[in-house]
C-alpha cells in the first residue's frame, strides 16, 4: 500500500512539475510576442482626467490608435493583434475613461466625451493625422471620432461595430440590458463607485452610440468595415455602414461570432495589410 501511495505521489508530483514549465514557457513565449513600449503616460482631458496611453512599434511610421472593446484597457491587443502592428506602425494603445489607469472624470460617459480625449491625445502627442482601429466599442468610438474630426483620421477600420443599440441583436442586447440594471441595482444600493463605473461602463452600451447612417457621410477616410458572420449586429445593420461611408470595404468573417473574430488572424492580417497597402499607409 505504501509503495502504491508513493509511486502516486511522485506521478503528481511530476504532474505538477510539468504544468510549472508548461506555465513559464507560456509566459516567455508570450513575452516574446510583446514588442517593446516605447514611450507610456497619460494626457490631459478637457475636464483634467488623465487618460493613459502607451506606444509601440516603429515611431517613425504613420500612427495607429488601438481602441478596445467595453470595459478593455490599453492592453486589449497584447499577445494579439498588437505584435504585428506594432511591425508596421507606431502604434497607440489608449485606455478608455475608467479604465486601466485612466481617470473616470466628471459627468456622463459618452462616445462623443471619449472621442474628444482622443483628440487631446492627437494634440499633446503633436499627431495631426492617425489612422484608427477599433474593436467592439472601440469599433463604435473609431466610427464617432471619425465623425466628428474627419480632417484627424488617415484611415479607419471598426471591427464588430455599430452606430445605434437598435442595430444590436435582441437577443444580443437582452443579456447587455439585464447586465446594466443588476449594476445599476446594485450601484443604488451599496453606493460603491467601482460598482457604479462598471454601472455607467456598461449603460453605454444600452444607449450609446445615437449616431443615423446619414452622420457617416461626414466620414472621407478609407474605411474597412469588418464584422462576424455571426456578429451581435444585425447583418443589415453592419453592411448599411458600409454603404453609408463613402468608397468603403468591408470584409465579414466566416464561421466567427463577435467575441472571437479577432482570432481569424491570417486571413485578417491578410485583408487589413492589402487595405492598408492601397491606403499608403505601409
């Protein structure tokens, strides 16, 4: 019996030891896919909130702003899309109001607040012009700020956008619904402002963006529309945006949901550096 306890201690014992390296290797591996940063601070809002950024890549390459999805920060892309960025542009990543590092300021959160942040981005880091990629909400932020500074933008590429909630799924929207009034019940009751940032973070995604598809004539970037073949938006919604920008592409991912469509990496990183080859920007 005692031999039999020890035999099955040293098999777990060499389990674990074999999930350690498995674990550190992971690590280095992913350490060297992250490229260096370059330069990482914090700007200054109109109202003072401090707004944390930090870039990559090649700084003597045209700009790119990475903005994440609903609640990511600047490091949304790391391990991801960001590497092979980063080969090819001098590349941005912000964190939205609330999140990371980046203060929440005063007042409501408002796609048309977050895009005027990006504007004092451009202005403090001397940028006149950037490209702009966006996923999700950041899909829908890179569409506002295109809006309203279309004289700032090189180019544009939201990925699982949308300009109205009406455009969201209903049974996309349902569980986004039940998710802001658990927050908001909770925020009234516990008053605990991280829960009422996550509150005012995911209403949002409730009411926001108020933009019509007659507003996105304003946009005169080259503009690559990406969306899931099985997206949260309605097909016809994502395909009338493209209609709605002037000379815009669009490219819908096959067999993808809204939540994994940045991981058809090849034929994404395909399609994006044709675009961006035809733009000039590489």
């Amino acid at each position: 019996m005692k031999k039999v306890l020890s035999l099955f201690l040293v098999f777990v014992m060499a389990i674990s030891a074999f999930t350690a390296f498995s674990a550190i290797v992971s690590a280095e591996d992913y350490a060297t896919q992250m490229p260096e940063i370059k330069e990482y601070g914090f700007i200054t809002a109109r109202d003072g909130a401090k707004i944390e950024y930090g870039i990559y890549g090649d700084l003597s390459k045209d700009a790119l702003i990475m903005l994440p999805c609903n609640g990511g920060d600047m490091h949304n892309f790391d391990g991801n899309l960001l590497p092979e960025f980063s080969k090819h542009f001098k590349v941005i990543t912000v964190s939205p109001r609330g999140t990371g590092n980046s203060e929440r300021g005063e007042g409501e959160l408002t796609f048309d607040l977050e895009a005027e942040d990006l504007l004092c981005l451009l202005q403090e880091l001397e940028i006149e012009k950037a490209h702009f990629f966006g996923y999700s909400d950041g899909g829908n932020l890179a569409i506002v700020f295109a809006v309203n500074y279309p004289d700032k933008v090189k180019s544009l590429v939201p990925v699982g956008a949308n300009i109205s909630p009406w455009g969201t799924k209903i049974n996309s929207q349902i569980p986004i619904i039940t998710k802001y009034i658990k927050y908001a019940i909770e925020a009234f009751i516990t008053k605990d402002p991280e829960i009422e940032l996550r509150r005012d973070i995911q209403k949002m995604m409730v009411t926001q963006p108020s933009l019509k598809f007659s507003d996105l004539e304003k946009i005169t970037a080259p503009t690559l529309n990406i969306y899931a073949d099985d997206d949260m938006m309605y097909p016809w919604h994502s395909q009338r945006i493209t209609k709605s920008i002037s000379g815009a592409e669009e490219l819908r991912v096959p067999d993808s949901g809204h939540s994994d469509i940045l991981e058809f990496k090849d034929e994404l990183f395909t399609k994006l550096f044709e675009f961006y080859k035809n733009t000039g920007a590489m």
